[in-house]
C-alpha cells in the first residue's frame, strides 16, 4: 500500500471483514478446533488479520505523510505497538498461562528488525546503490537506549536476587517498567523536538511528497486506522488460539508462538522500510526498524507487566545463555554498523548470516 493517490480498497475492506468476522464469531459462539473447518476458519482469520494489520499501517503512512519526519515514524511504530501490546497480552494471559510469551515477542522482535530487517535494508540498498549515509547522532541515541533497556529487561533478571530464576520481583518489575517508560519518553523527546535534526535527512533526488492531502482524506484515514487497531485487538483471542494449535500441531518449541506474533506485527512495517531502502532513504528505513525495536522493549514490557500484575500471572523476562549471546552479538554488530555513518552490502550481509543463525536456532536450539 501506498500513501499517496488514491485510497485501496483494501485500505478499508479487510477492517470491515475484520469487524464483521469478529461480530460472527461472537454471535454464534463459535469455538475453534483442528478440524476441516477449523483449518478453513484459520486461514481465514490470518489473511483478514494480516490485511487489517497491512491497513493499520497504510493509514499511519497517510498521516505520517501529512504530519511529516521524524513524527510520522514514530506513529507507526506506536500503531505497531498497540497491535503487539495485545496480542502478547491476549496471548500470554489466556486460558493456557504462557510467562515467557512476551520475553520471547520481544527478544524475536529484536532480532528480526535489528538483524533480519536492518540486513535486508542495508543489503539492497548497497547493491542499488553501493554506500548508503545514515546519521551517527540518531543511530547513536537509538542503540544507546535499546542496548540499556535490553539489557535490563532481558538480561539482568537471570542475575538477581530477591527472587530465584528469569523473574523480577514484584518492586523490581515496577520500578524496571517506570525506568524504560521514563527511557522512553525522554528518547521521543529528544527525537521530536531537542534533537528532531538528528533523525531526518535530506537526500538529494528523492521524489517529492506532492501537495498536502485534503482534510475529508485525513480524517477518513484516523477513523479507519482506530477501526483497524480495534479489529486486532478483537481478533487478538481467537488468533491466540489458532498460535496454539499450529505450535502443538507441528510440535515447534515454546519460542516459535514469539516468532509468529513479532513476525505478524513487523511485515508491514518491514515493507515501508525495505521500501524506503530501495529509494536511498536508509535513515527512514533505520528510523522504522530501530524505533519499532525501542518501542517494543519500552512500551510492551511495562504494558505486559501491567497485565500481569492485573491477571495474577507470572512474567518471565530472563533470557537463556544462547539467546543473551545472540543479543551481545547484536548489540557489537549495531555499533560496528552504524559507527560510521556508511554502510554496504558486507554490513547487510553479515547482519542477514546472524538472523539466519537466530531462527535455526529457535528450531534447533
């Protein structure tokens, strides 16, 4: 999809498909079960929720593109957001107690953007275009903040105290989530207003944005892109149980239920920003892939916790010694990557090799 021209049809159908899906399945009480008929409803309920996410982010593009850099950025990445926020939510705190769930999202999510993503990016942009500028000052407020809210969410839980195992306490998963929340709020802040130079690049050659969209289109695209947010957050239950049944049914490890959700949420963010790639804008596409990944660790954990603690459910947070290692080399990676300020294919290259590694492992651990 795109934010200019004329509105798709798409844009507009599959969250009324969504809308009307969810008010059958609550007027008829229907209860999904690995049959026939399951695997046609399951099929159908990936393809209207994928297109329902797919049009959440095409009207935060409409907007973006009207309220411009780097504010509309970060309105996609805070839609992606509230998409990931419940299905996590729906899925960790459902009838079957999941606590490693949004350890698992989150750490998933990490590394497709800040390997997967960032690689792709990186390595068609050089190929189009051989080197490719990004802005040290951003790339260095971006990973500065990741790094230290990874590291506190993930990494230090394995290494305290007060309570055995990958877990806070109940005072320290408060004071830990008012602490990225604060990270957070500072780092928008910093991004949109003190230091708003340090995230926006002008290239030369780049097409032109064309004249401002009429107003009747704007409020068309919020209306639409609330309706879209609400169809998944609707759907979020039935989709869990849909997570559930494949993950039994193929016998994946717990992890994989993680990899579905990350990968739901960031394709169609992953799109604009391969996208943006292809055009030699690599900053919008940096800006896409590191903001989605600091708004994940910063809004999902604190969200999360805040259901667990209302739902009486247990949170994991801790991540095992191979999944930590796999986050240092990526922390390492991200700074030899962005350190200059010039990327190239090898840089790509090496961050798709560490992808790679991640999702083999998640099936071969």
């Amino acid at each position: 999809m795109s934010a200019r021209g004329p509105m798709p049809k798409s844009a507009w159908i599959f969250p009324l498909l969504a809308v009307l899906l969810f008010a059958a399945v609550t007027a008829t009480g229907y209860s999904f079960s690995p049959s026939a008929g399951g695997v046609l409803f399951a099929v159908m309920l990936l393809v209207i929720l994928f297109g329902t996410v797919f049009a959440a982010v095409h009207h935060a593009e409409v907007i973006a593109h009207r309220i411009g850099e780097p504010y509309g950025t970060l309105l996609l990445t805070l839609s992606v957001t509230i998409i990931e926020v419940a299905l996590i939510a729906t899925l960790m705190l459902g009838e079957k107690e999941v606590p490693t769930l949004a350890r698992d999202t989150v750490f998933a999510v990490v590394m497709i953007v800040c390997n997967g993503l960032v690689g792709i990016c990186i390595f068609i942009g050089g190929l189009s275009y051989r080197e490719q500028d990004v802005q040290v000052s951003g790339a260095n407020v971006y990973l500065s903040v990741l790094f230290t809210i990874a590291t506190i969410t993930l990494i230090l839980p394995n290494y305290t105290l007060t309570t055995p195992g990958p877990i806070y306490s109940e005072a320290q998963l408060e004071v830990v989530s008012v602490v990225t929340i604060l990270l957070y709020g500072v780092f928008l802040y910093t991004q949109t207003s003190r230091h708003r130079d340090y995230f926006v690049r002008d290239v030369a050659g780049l097409a032109d944005d064309g004249a401002p969209m009429p107003a009747r289109e704007l409020a068309l695209s919020v209306i639409l892109l609330l309706v879209s947010l609400l169809a998944v957050v609707l759907l979020a239950k039935k989709f869990s149980v849909v997570v559930d049944a494949a993950t039994a049914a193929i016998g994946a490890p717990a992890a994989f239920a993680g990899v579905v959700v990350a990968l739901l949420i960031l394709l169609p963010e992953s799109v604009a920003a391969v996208s943006a790639a292809r055009k030699n804008d690599l900053q919008k596409s940096i800006n896409l892939a590191l903001g989605s990944s600091l708004a994940t660790i910063g809004l999902t954990v604190p969200a999360v916790a805040i259901a667990a603690f209302t739902m009486d459910k247990r949170l994991e947070l801790g991540l095992n010694q191979q999944n930590t290692v796999e986050l240092v080399l990526t922390f390492a990676l991200s700074m030899l990557t962005f350190g200059t300020g010039r990327t190239n294919i090898l840089f790509g290259l090496v961050h798709m090799v560490v992808f790679a590694i991640f999702v083999f492992l998640v099936f071969v651990p």
